[in-house]
C-alpha cells in the first residue's frame, strides 16, 4: 500500500507529532511497509476457528496452594550480618 508524504503529515499533526519534513519520506515508506504486511494476514487460513471475543473466557491452569520449604529459618539467617530473634537486622534508613 501507498502512503503520501501529505498522508503523513495528517498522521503527525493528529498525533501531535513533530515530523520534520525531511523524515516524511521515510516515514510514508516505513507505513507502506507495514500496511503491506498487514495485508499479508488476509492469507491466513482461518476457517474453523472461533473468535477470541475476550481472554478472561478462557480457563486458567491452577495448582495446589501449598506451602514448601519452609521452616528453614535458621539456614537462612545463618549467613546474615546481623539478626534479631528470627529476623534480619538492618541500618536505620530513616530519622
């Protein structure tokens, strides 16, 4: 597809864009390229496929909520600086 440099000067300026006019031949390349593309999807096959009318149709895989490798509190504190009672020590950040 075939974009003009007036095209998108258009695009731009309802974009609220800042386009200098030597970047527009670029960018109405640029568009015709990816509008090409796009049309390419008019060849994809999709017969016998239902429309996605929305994501939260779909059922989501679930697992068990359980609780694993706990209980290693001491394993996790043994390499810690500085700990009080169960807990990491840190520095006062804030006065």
């Amino acid at each position: 597809m075939s974009i003009d440099t007036k095209t998108v000067a258009r695009i731009a300026h309802l974009a609220r864009l800042n386009l200098p006019e030597e970047e527009q031949a670029k960018m109405a390349s640029d568009l015709g390229k990816i509008l090409d593309w796009v049309t390419q999807l008019d060849d994809v096959n999709v017969e016998g496929i239902e429309p996605l009318s929305n994501v939260h149709d779909m059922a989501l895989r679930r697992r068990d909520d359980v609780i694993s490798d706990g209980g290693h509190t001491q394993d996790i504190l043994a390499n810690a600086p500085a700990k009080t009672a169960d807990f990491f020590t840190v520095p006062k950040v804030v006065e």
